[in-house]
C-alpha cells in the first residue's frame, strides 16, 4: 500500500492564475504581500496595549463601551452598499458537459445594517444581506445567497460570508479604507481564515479552488460587482473560471438598525 501527499496551489502566471497540484517533496514559497502590515488606528487601540507577537490587544476579553451605534454613519467602504437593490446588466458564464454557457439574470439584493459587533475588543459594522436572482420572466430560483458584509474600522479589515443551498459556505477577506470606492475580497480553498467549505458532491465534482469578487461604487450612485469562482472540474485537467458580474440600481433605503432606532 502507498501513500501519496499532494498539495494544490495556486501561482500568478502572466495574464492571470494558475491552479497546479504538486506532490511532496516540494518547495512552496509565499508572496510578500501576504506579509503586509495591520496598521491600527491609534484612537482605537485598547488602553492595555498590544501583544509584540500579534496585532491583537493583551486583553481579549473587554469589550468596547463607547462606540457609535448608528451602523449607517460607520459603514467606511461598505457605506454604498446599503438599501435595496435590483440589476439586470449581468452575466453569468457557468460549466456545462458541452462547454461554457453564457446566462444574463435579474438580481435582487437586500443590504440592512446590523448592530455593532463585538468579540471582545473587536469592533465590527456591517450588512446582512439576501440576493435572489432568476432568468428573465421566470419565477424559478436560480441563485440563493445569503451573509454578511463587515468592516473592522480599526484595522481596515473587509469581511464577506456567503453561504448558498447547495451545501457550501465560505468567508472571503480584504482590506480597504473608510472613503474607499473600490476593494477586492478573496477566499481560497484549505485556508483556516478565509476558507471555503463545501458539500461532498461539490467536493468530488466541482472543487471550489478559490472565489474573489471585487467590487466598484460609482459616482451615479449604482454599485457594480465582479465574481471569479475558480473549480476543478472532475475530469477536467485545468481549472474553470466561473464568472458572475452585474450592475446594482437602489430601488429602497435601508432601515437602521435595532439600536439606532431606539
């Protein structure tokens, strides 16, 4: 009986990423920028200080008292997302058995603020949202998801769960600024942080290598996104890219969240 270990990883290659499995013995290096550094904002670090080791507080069990509990004020890059939102400028390209199959779709997306989070003296604003999305003049389902959307002020730190009725989640990160109008967010398969998860079909037939979407505030006030979902196909011998794009139009504001209505 033998063993064999293997790793899939994923490299930058000119004109965009390549997927490989390479077997141990190997030799992985990692990019610099994974290494950049967490600046915190000085008025919002904790009075007891920091760690040498971490970016993190000594003290991991206070909590903050004075912050803010109007999340609509405190949203940062997240800030133009909120309220209600339908589009119909989309397009989803999708894996078939006969090859790449090109889909346009309505989307509806509902972004309400949330109150403040807090673990310990972490401090998190965000969005719990719901897409829903069909073919043009049909009622049937054809995407589900539902999450969060986070934005840690002290740190710059973006958060997106998503979690969807075929047995998959998964929590994508970024970084991006409080008057940012532009941010990238990525989950990758096999990590503990930003990780995906999926059911064993998914698993077996269509493995979610990595998921990245980025998205765009405009000046007119709509709202753009651009989604890569990276699979391997069983029986394919390279990774299909799963694009979904689309332009949000704001149909209704939202509604403040619990505290800031009291």
């Amino acid at each position: 009986m033998s063993l064999t270990l293997s790793a899939t990883v994923t490299r930058e290659v000119n004109g965009g990423l390549e997927i490989v499995e390479v077997r141990w013995p190997a030799v992985v290096t990692t990019d610099l920028r994974l290494d950049e550094p967490v600046t915190m904002e000085k008025d919002k670090i904790p009075a007891g200080g920091y760690s040498a080791m971490t970016d993190y507080p000594e003290d991991v069990y206070t909590e903050p008292s004075d912050f803010d509990v109007h999340t609509l004020k405190n949203l940062g890059p997240l800030t133009g997302l909120a309220g209600i939102w339908q589009g119909t400028r989309s397009l989803d390209v999708n894996p078939k058995a006969e090859g790449p199959e090109e889909q346009v779709f309505v989307e509806r997306i509902e972004l309400q603020p949330i109150d403040p989070q807090t673990n310990g003296p972490q401090l998190f604003y965000g969005l719990r949202y719901h897409t829903h999305i069909v073919k043009p003049g049909e009622v049937e389902t054809y995407h589900d998801q539902v999450g969060y959307w986070l934005w840690e002020p002290a740190t710059g730190n973006l958060i997106q769960t998503l979690a969807i009725p075929r047995g998959q989640v998964a929590m994508a990160f970024g970084r991006a600024a409080k008057d940012d109008t532009s941010f990238e967010l990525v989950a990758a398969r096999g990590s503990e942080m930003n990780g995906i998860c999926s059911n064993p079909f998914l698993e077996h037939a269509f493995k979610t290598i990595e998921y990245r979407i980025k998205v765009t505030i405009n000046p007119d006030g709509t709202w753009a996104y651009d989604e890569d979902t990276v699979l391997m196909i069983r029986g394919k011998t390279e990774p299909f890219h799963h694009a979904d794009r689309n332009v949000l139009t704001k149909v209704a504001e939202p509604t403040p969240n619990p505290l800031a209505r009291r």
